[in-house]
C-alpha cells in the first residue's frame, strides 16, 4: 500500500478584521482589573503588569489598527520589528543624544523635537534596510506610525515607572494618572509625527533602496520636528501668555518665567487652561490634516513602476 504524504505545515490565517478592537477592549478590562487589585491588595509584584498594560495598550493597538487597514501587504513581521526594534532604538538613542547635547534653556524643547525626530526616522531606515520592495507613501505611514507607537509605549513606561516612586513610597495614583494622561494623548503624538516623516522618506526611496534625502524630506523633518517641539513646550507657552496679559510685579515675573503660576486668580487658571490645551488642539489638528493631506495625495497619484506600496488603502 501506498503511504500517503503528511500535509505541509499550513500558512497561518491572517487575523480577522476588528482585531484592534477586540484588543483594545480586552487590554482596557485587564488594565482596569489589574489597577483595581493593585489598589486593593498593595502588591507591588503587579506594578510591571500594570505599567506594561497601561503603557503598551494604546500605542499597540493603534499600531496594529494601521497594519489591519493599510498594510496587510507589508507582512506583520516587519511592522513588529518597526514597533519593538525601532521604538527601543529610537528611545536609546534619544537619551544618548539629548543627555550629551541638551542643557535647560528657553530652546531646549526645539532641540528635543529635533533629536527624537531624527533617531525615530534613523531607526526606521534601519528596520527595513533590507526590505528594499518596502518603499512608497503608504508603507511609509504605517511603518513610520510603528515605530513611533513603539517609542511612546516604551517612553510612557517610563514615565509611569518614574510617576510611581516617589520620597514618600509608591504614588499609585500618580501613576494610573500618567498611563491614563498619556494614553488618551499617544494617538497624536510621536506615532503621528513619525507616520507622516517615515510617508516622505520611503515616498522617495529608490528602487536599490537607497533614500534621497532632499528638500522634500528634510522639510518634512523640520515640520514634525516643529510640530513635537510646540506640544512638548505648550506648557511654558501658556505660562507665558498668561503672563503677558496679567498684571505682575517683578518677583510674580520672576516666577512666571520659571514655568510658574503664583497664587494664581479664577481668571489666569482659565486663560491657562484656554492656552495649554487649546495649544495642544491646535498642534494635534495640525498633524491629522498634514497626515490625511499625504494620505489623499497617496490615493491620487498615479504608481510608479516597481513600487508596489505607493498607494494608500
């Protein structure tokens, strides 16, 4: 008789659409039911499950909500490489750099904006160096988002880490505060900065998967680098404002150029408020026009030869 031959291992299914969802949904129960037995119990062995949880939710899920709508085709194992590889990269060398070149003063956000820009972009060419069939607008945007989903989540873990060790012990409040601050903000910050720049620069990758980094790429470098700069500094902005329309003496002044807010009235918390997150509003919806005006010019224009993700979905 004879022997019939085993099957081959089988290509595994790609995951059914609203993955993103059923992931956002589930991460935010187990989030909420680890934060509320940290608070019951005072176990500090759940402070990783809950600053991981808290930090990883929203940039991932948005990560992979970009790979589900627009990138199917690039393979899922580059996005992660993008997401883990890149966004530790990213972070690594942005402590590297801004611990050797930045010092306290009124220009060191533009510097911030600048550094962390260009190690994230660094750290894409560097993930996809040898996926040369990886270039045109839209692999752009969604591998760009990527990587800068994995250096939020990996920054917001440390913000979270450092919110909850305090002089007087752990500050468990302070830091579900952060995780929740900083997960309803991550969509607008570094992944839509990078989607934009990561757009341009495999927009204008060559087919030996060299990159031309001409005018159109270092402008739009310097933009979202500007763009990052404003959010970070638009505390100080609206100190500022504030300052200038309210009537100080000279040790008020003092204090205000510090980033400070002496003793202030009803009417100076409100202007504050007005000018800080209506500052942050504007940045935001700055970023999502520049974003969606990429992604209409990816629909429009024609393909060009050998470049198989030039348009958008």
């Amino acid at each position: 008789m004879s022997q019939q031959a085993e099957p081959g291992p089988t290509a595994p299914a790609p995951p059914k659409p609203g993955l993103w969802l059923r992931c956002l949904l589930g991460g935010l129960a187990l989030w909420l039911l680890t934060a509320v037995i940290t608070y019951t119990t005072k176990n500090t062995n759940l402070l990783p499950t809950l600053i991981l949880l808290g930090s990883f939710l929203v940039p991932g899920v948005f990560a992979l909500w970009a790979y589900e709508k627009h990138g199917r085709d690039l393979g899922v194992n580059v996005l992660l490489r993008c997401f883990v590889v890149g966004g530790i990269l990213g972070v690594l060398g942005a402590s590297v750099v801004e611990s050797y070149l930045l010092r306290p003063s009124v220009w060191m956000f533009a510097g911030v904006g600048l550094i962390e820009e260009a190690v994230k972009l660094l750290a894409l060419m560097y993930v996809v160096r040898h996926y040369r069939q990886l270039r045109g607008l839209r692999a752009g945007l969604v591998l760009g988002a990527a990587v800068g989903f994995g250096f939020a989540a990996f920054e917001s873990a440390g913000y979270a880490f450092n919110a909850a060790l305090t002089l007087d012990g752990l500050d468990l409040r302070s830091l579900l505060e952060t995780e929740v601050l900083r997960g309803l903000l991550a969509p607008f910050g570094h992944g839509l900065w990078t989607a934009i720049a990561g757009g341009v620069l495999l927009a204008h990758r060559r087919t030996n998967g060299r990159y031309r980094l001409g005018g159109p790429v270092l402008g739009t470098y310097l933009g979202v680098s500007l763009l990052h700069a404003l959010w970070d500094s638009m505390h100080g902005i609206a100190v500022w404002l504030v300052a200038r329309l309210s009537p100080a003496d000279e040790l008020q002044r003092s204090l205000f150029a510090q980033g400070y807010i002496p003793r202030p009235t009803a009417e100076q918390k409100h202007l504050f408020t007005l000018f800080s997150d209506g500052g942050l509003i504007v940045v935001s919806l700055v970023g999502i026009a520049w974003l969606l005006s990429l992604a209409r010019s990816g629909r429009t224009a024609p393909s060009a030869p050998g470049t198989p993700y030039s348009r958008t979905r």
